[in-house]
C-alpha cells in the first residue's frame, strides 16, 4: 500500500468510517439498455485494474489482496417505479464496503420501468479518487456496445500496473521533493502553534466513536460569482482555487471567531500522463494554514492564499500521516488531527457517461456519511454557474443547521465576490433575516424598579420584630434583634466619620454579624466592599487603597485603613441610585480589578430572581459562599427581602462539605446555592431533600444536573458576570440539554465574535454581550491615580440597526438556540472571590 492508502485502511479498521469513504456515481438511463453488453464493459474494466478485484488482507497487516473478477460485474435490479428506484439507489449508497470482504467495487443497474433505469457505480476511496471516476465513466462509454462483446482492444493498454504505479509515484516524489526530513521540518514550522480545533457552531458534543453519519445540501451560485473569483485570481497571480479557498477561510474565520483558520485540501498526485488513464487513491492531502488578521479584503486574502497554497504544495512530500508526526497536535477521539473542514474544487462529479443508443443524465445520490466535520466541494458546471456541495455530521449539526451553513457560505461568497474590495469584516456572515431575528432573542423584562431592596428588607424586619430570621452556629436572632444590631453597627461607623457614598471595607468572619454589617452599610448609603482577611496582608493593601476605603470594619471594630485618602467629595443631596457595592475579580491574570454596582441594579437583581425561583416566606436559605464573592449577595439578601429565614455557615461549614451537607440537613434547609464543584462534594453528603438547588459560577455538566434532578425538587442553572449585577441568565433545569436561559429583567443578551458582530446560533463558545441598566458603573470602582483605572468592563458599542447599548464584555463563551435560550460553555476563571 501507498502511505495513503494505509492511512485509510487504518482509519476503516480502528475507527469504523462506515460508507464515508465510499465514492459513488449513478446516472438515469432512458433507452434500450444492453444489460450483457453493459456487464461485459465493466467485467473488461474490472480485469484492466487489478485494484478493482482487490480486497485488503484480513489480518493486521496493511496489504492488498488481488482477487479474481468480480462475477456478476453487474447486479441488475427491478425495483418497478421510480420512487422503488430511488429508494433503493440510496440504499446501496449507504452500504459500508468491509475492506477485508470486498468487493470494492459494484456497478447496479435498477430498472424503474421498461425503459429507464438507474446505473450506480461504487468504489472504495483506497483503491480510487475522483479522478478514477473519471476514467471509468470514459472506459464504460468507449467499452459497452450493444449487442456485441466488448472489445478489450478498443482501450490503449496501461503502462502501468498498480504496484509499478506506487513505486513509481513514489521514486518520483523522491526525486522532486528530496529529503522527507526537510518537509518534516516545513511542516513542523508552519503548524506550530495551531489552534487545537476549529470551533465551529456545533450543535452537539463530538462523540468519542463517531458513527460518521452525515448529510449533504447542494446549491448553486450565480455565474457572476465564479467570473468575480477568476478575476480577483488573475489579478493576485493565483488560480481559481486559490480565490474559494480564500473565501471559505474567510468564512470560517468569522464562524468561528479566529484569524488562525487550517482547513484541509486534496491533491491530485499524479506527477506525468503515464498516471493519467489509471484508477487509484493518488491523492494527497494538505493542510492549508491561513493567517486572517489586519481584516483584509479578497484581494490580499487570495495573495496570502496563493503563497500558503504554493507552498504547501512546495513540501507536499511528506503523507498526510507524516504531516501530523511532524507537527504533533493534540489528539481527539473522533476529530481529525489538524483540521475539520475539507475544500475541494472538483471536475468530475458531474461525470458525462455516453452509452451507444441510450439517454444519459447524471442523477444525484447522496451517502448518508461523513468523514470530516464539514466537506466543502465546488464544481463549475457548463453555464459558469458554481456548484456547491456542503457535506456536514449530523453527529454534529442538526439537518436545518447544516442547511442553513450552507445558505450563509453561498450568501457570504456571493457578498464579497460583488465587492472584493470589502473588508473581510465587513462581509455580511449571517442571512438578511437572521441577523434581525438575534437581535429580537427575548430579552428579560422591561421592569419599572420603583424603591430599593433595603427598603424591603427593612419593611419586612419592621413588620415581624419577633420572628427569627437569622441564624449561624447555634446563635439566632429576630428580627428586632437584627435591626437593632444593624442600628449598633450604623452608629459605629457614623461615629467613625462614615456618611454616604463612602467605602466601607468589611473584614469579619462568618456569622450573624455578616448581614448585619451589610445592612448597616447600606443603610448609610454607604458601600459595602467586602474583604478577604485569608489574603496576604500586602494584596489586602491593594484592595483598600484601589476602593478607596474610609473604614474597615472588623471584629476588633472599626479601623481606618492606612492607605492615603482622596478627598471627600462636596455634600449633596442623596442620589437617585446611590452605589451599592464593589467587588474584586480574583486577580488571576493580573491585578485585583473593583466592580462597582448601583442600589437600582442590585435590586432588580433581588427582585427578578426571587421572582423566577420560587422564593417564599417559608424558605430556608442556606449562606455559604465566600462573602467577596458576589453571588453571596443572592444568599444573604434574598431570603429576608422575601420573608424567609438564612442560615449562615460558619468559616469552618462553608469549607468542608460533610459539615455543609450535615448544616443543610439539619436546618432543613430549602433553597441552597452552590457552584457545580462543591454540588458535586455536596450531593455525596446530602441527606435530605432541598426544594431549591442554584448552581453557577462554572459550566454544568449534564451528569452533575441529573443528580441534582434526582436530589432537589427543582434546579436552576445562573449565568453573569460580575459586572452585570451578580446573575444575567437564568434557566430551569429539566430534560435534555442544560442551558443558562434567558435573560432577568431589564438585561439583553447578545452572542457577538470579538468585535461585537451577531453570530448565528450554535454551540459553538462565543463571547456573550449583557446590555441594560444592570450593567456596572464604569471607572469609578478604583482611585483615578491608580493606573489602569479605566473601566475594564464597561464598552460602548452601536449594536446592528441602530439600536445603541452599554455592553459588558465578558469573556464568557455561549451560543444562541432555539426559543431564545442561551447555551452553556466552559467558563472561564474570570469571576469573584
């Protein structure tokens, strides 16, 4: 075998391709068709090449086999109409070709009626390729002679047998292409640092063991789109192919949101006129790595083409297997190595088969497979019109995904074929009704926030000044006892000089005093910054001076922080949305960064969440989480604005999950929020059964939410960041895939790529944009003589038809779907606490 040939026996015997690798072609008949003189020709071209009668041994050793001729060269059927022949051709389309079995290569005519039928040709792409099918629709139509014998003179013989073609072909790389080792080290160079995969807007999760089920769309383009191509071609010294490979990259740039795009690409191997009449896989193929920063337009895109394309082709020397040594990708189950998306420009898929005496017209079948994530092949038909064929997984996409992938490219190509001069972000990526229909996904309500959620809270103490409603540790307290105990601590720090607007750092450890302290904060018109006594003294330091704290709340009191002060603003009257908070990211890539949230957010946050959950009177609801992680805000608040009771973990139960689940059961708690981890440590504890499970902060697998499912009467799954005030998205967990859901009030969701344009919906991980009033307040969280004290997530961005927002830019990933919801994908560490 050729070092093509046994990467594809490989692939068939490990991994199972079923029939993608099977070519198949089949033309409608309409005439007397000599069914002997029919078997004849092709029984003359099955003993003209040997690969046709060729199995592969059936052992583990990568050898081929040369049987006897195939008898019957022909299998004639009489489905009986149309639509039985129809049917049944694409039956036998969809048949694997067991390689050790055989045959691996069948010619069946299917009779609809008396005088039509249907010819399908099927061979295994180890022993053919596209040029192959060439050469025996030409051998067929030169061979088959009705009432006659065919005449195995009426072909020139082949120079070449097929071991002398691989020796040949071999000997003759060799001598243009020298040296494997200095391909190997092209290769290597030219993929290093490759993105591990293009992400492409999958609908579902790549199986391990891909079945390679697939389906294809065809379409055509105008003739104005081919002749603008071979022009923007000719003017950058490149070929046809070289303007579709351009402009399919350029398409999967922006699907996939990368200027680093590799896609595959098959080349004929066939290196003098001696190879031209022979059926075999003389194919290479190449992975074509293309570089799409500096938004360049068709031109340059094809000149940057053109030198890739070259050479690539220049070290084509080394095998497609020898490639991926050299470069050593990371390894998937069930994804190919280097690329996903194959391109092909071909010119024998409508292959022109002339039988003597019978009408023949190229008839369309399709294999139900697919070999790689998408296949892309362009054909220019006889009119200058430009065929398209999508072949797409449905392992993978969705039959109306793949439809409309297909769609969007034709629209895409036929945009900047009009105007090559355009930018390639310029080029409209998504349907003209499609990026009017993203832009209508369901936002959260449009709510009027009259008051705030300390007036809530206050109003519901006030009202039940007997009724416990917070308890930690064995230690409970009413509600006149929390009130009186916020009114102690608001006196404290009155005392200390703190008035409204100030920043109040807070620095205690877990207990009734937690909420109190909030309470007390707020009630100044203060801002609450909680801070992380755990934290090296010196990062302690920097949070301070970067909030601008005035005091430092603490169980030893309350203390002046020692960072210098800017001065205290001029007094004035109370602000219409005082602030509320400031939180600090974790710092993990780089420093600490304040976000800073106004009372009017933080209490339409409360409000809708409350309101979407189920919150009652009658809940329990269990505060665990890091206070200097936002979420905590959900935990501690929530429950008395609601009437309800929270029961603080102490320290040591908020960090060990046996105490937490011991905690949750014993307070017979009913709402409890966690992130998936500690979910995950929890539900191994857990004895009793919460009404309420709230997770976020991480990607939820779908193992973690059918355990929470089978624990907790109800689960929600919580999406935000923490600019956005604390929770953006929310959905309730159900059957089928897990989803953060829709938006809370007065926020929109958006799914754009990095420079804030629409995406079409998929699984893909995009970046996901929050508009609205929830937004945090920009720059005003850190000391302007502070460097870097710009707003890091506040942006400004004139969304598509006209329509002008404050986005947040977060860099989590997601992807729109269907009924407005908003999936899921890995999140990265980019939250509080």
């Amino acid at each position: 075998m050729t070092p093509q040939q046994r990467r594809l026996w490989y692939l068939e015997r490990y991994e199972e391709f079923g029939a993608a690798h099977v070519l198949s072609l089949s033309w409608r008949l309409t005439g007397p068709v000599d069914e002997a003189a029919l078997a004849d020709a092709l029984q003359v071209i099955t003993e003209r090449h040997e690969l046709l009668r060729a199995t592969c041994s059936p052992d583990d050793s990568p050898h081929l086999l040369e049987g006897p001729a195939i008898a019957p060269a022909l299998h004639v059927e009489s489905p009986g109409s149309p639509e039985a022949a129809a049917a049944r051709c694409a039956e036998l389309a969809d048949r694997p070709m067991p390689l050790h079995e055989g045959p691996l290569f069948t010619a069946h005519l299917l009779r609809e009626d008396t005088r039509t039928a249907l010819l399908l040709l099927r061979v295994h792409h180890l022993i053919a390729d596209g040029w192959s099918l060439d050469v025996l629709t030409r051998e067929l139509g030169t061979l088959y002679t009705p009432g006659a014998a065919a005449d195995p003179c009426a072909l020139d013989p082949l120079p070449l047998t097929a071991a002398e073609a691989a020796a040949a072909l071999r000997a003759a790389t060799d001598a243009y292409y020298g040296d494997e080792s200095e391909a190997e080290a092209y290769w290597r160079e030219s993929l290093r640092g490759t993105p591990e995969a293009l992400d492409l807007p999958y609908d579902h999760a790549r199986p391990s063991r891909p079945a390679r089920h697939g389906d294809r769309t065809r379409l055509e383009l105008l003739a104005a789109v081919p002749e603008a191509l071979h022009t923007v071609a000719a003017e950058q010294g490149g070929t046809f192919f070289t303007s579709l490979y351009a402009v399919l990259t350029g398409f999967l740039c922006r699907l996939a949101d990368t200027e680093d795009v590799v896609a595959g690409v098959p080349v004929a191997n066939r290196s003098g006129p001696e190879f031209e009449g022979l059926v075999g896989f003389h194919v290479d193929t190449l992975p074509i790595r293309m570089n799409l920063s500096g938004d360049p337009n068709l031109g340059e895109l094809v000149a940057r083409t053109r030198d890739s394309f070259f050479e690539g082709c220049v070290h084509r020397g080394l095998p497609f297997d020898g490639i991926v040594r050299a470069a050593a990708p990371p390894r998937v189950p069930g994804r190919t190595p280097l690329f996903q998306v194959l391109c092909v420009l071909q010119n024998t898929l409508e292959g022109e088969l002339n039988l003597a005496g019978v009408d023949t017209e190229p008839y369309r079948v399709d294999h139900r497979a697919a070999a790689f994530d998408l296949t892309l092949e362009f054909w220019q038909r006889p009119d200058g019109r430009l065929g398209v064929m999508v072949e797409y997984a449905t392992e993978l996409f969705t039959p109306e995904h793949g439809r409309l992938l297909a769609e969007r490219f034709a629209a895409f190509a036929t945009a900047w074929a009009a105007e090559p001069s355009a930018r390639l972000g310029t080029v409209p990526l998504l349907l003209p009704a499609e990026g009017t229909r993203l832009l209508d996904l369901p936002a959260g309500e449009r709510a009027h926030v009259p008051g705030d959620a300390l007036s809530d809270i206050l109003a519901r103490l006030t009202a039940q000044p007997d009724r416990t409603v917070v308890r930690c540790a064995g230690t409970a307290l009413t509600a006149g006892r929390l009130l009186g105990r916020v009114a102690e601590l608001a006196g404290q720090l009155t005392a200390a000089g703190i008035a409204a607007g100030d920043r109040v750092g807070v620095r205690l450890p877990r207990g009734t005093d937690t909420i109190a302290a909030l309470l007390a904060i707020l009630s100044l018109d203060a801002v609450y910054v909680p801070v992380d006594g755990r934290l090296p003294e010196k990062r302690q330091r920097l949070i301070e001076e970067q909030a601008g704290l005035r005091a430092l709340l603490t169980d030893r009191g309350v203390l002046r922080p020692s960072v210098r002060q800017d001065p205290r603003p001029a007094p004035g009257s109370r602000a219409a949305d005082p602030d509320a908070y400031v939180f600090f990211t974790s710092g993990s890539s780089g420093l600490p960064k304040g976000v800073l949230v106004g009372r009017r957010a933080l209490t339409n946050f409360l409000r809708d969440t409350a309101r979407r959950v189920g919150l009652r009177a009658d809940d329990v609801v269990v505060a665990s989480t890091a206070t200097t992680f936002d979420i905590s805000l959900l935990e501690l608040l929530s429950p008395l604005a609601c009437g309800g009771v929270l029961e603080v973990a102490d320290d040591r139960t908020a960090e060990d999950p046996t105490l937490l689940a011991a905690l949750v059961d014993g307070a017979r708690a009913t709402v409890v929020q966690a992130t998936p981890s500690v979910w995950q440590l929890l539900l191994d504890h857990l004895r009793s059964r919460p009404r309420i499970a709230l997770t976020g902060g991480e990607a939820l697998g779908e193992d973690l939410k059918d355990r929470l499912l089978a624990t907790v009467d109800e689960v929600y799954n919580l999406y935000g960041p923490t600019e956005t005030t604390v929770w953006s998205a929310i959905a309730r967990c159900g059957p089928g895939p897990v989803t953060v859901g829709t938006a809370l009030a007065n926020t929109e969701l958006y799914v754009v790529d990095s420079r804030l344009r629409p995406l079409p919906p998929g699984r893909t991980p995009h970046r996901r944009r929050r508009t609205g009033p929830r937004i945090s307040r920009p720059g005003r969280a850190h000391r302007r003589r502070l460097r870097g004290a710009g707003p890091r997530s506040r942006h400004s961005a004139a969304v598509p038809h006209g329509r002008h927002r404050m986005l947040g830019r977060g860099r989590a990933a997601a992807a729109a779907r269907p009924q407005g919801r908003t999936d899921q994908a890995a999140r990265p560490p980019n939250r509080t606490g």
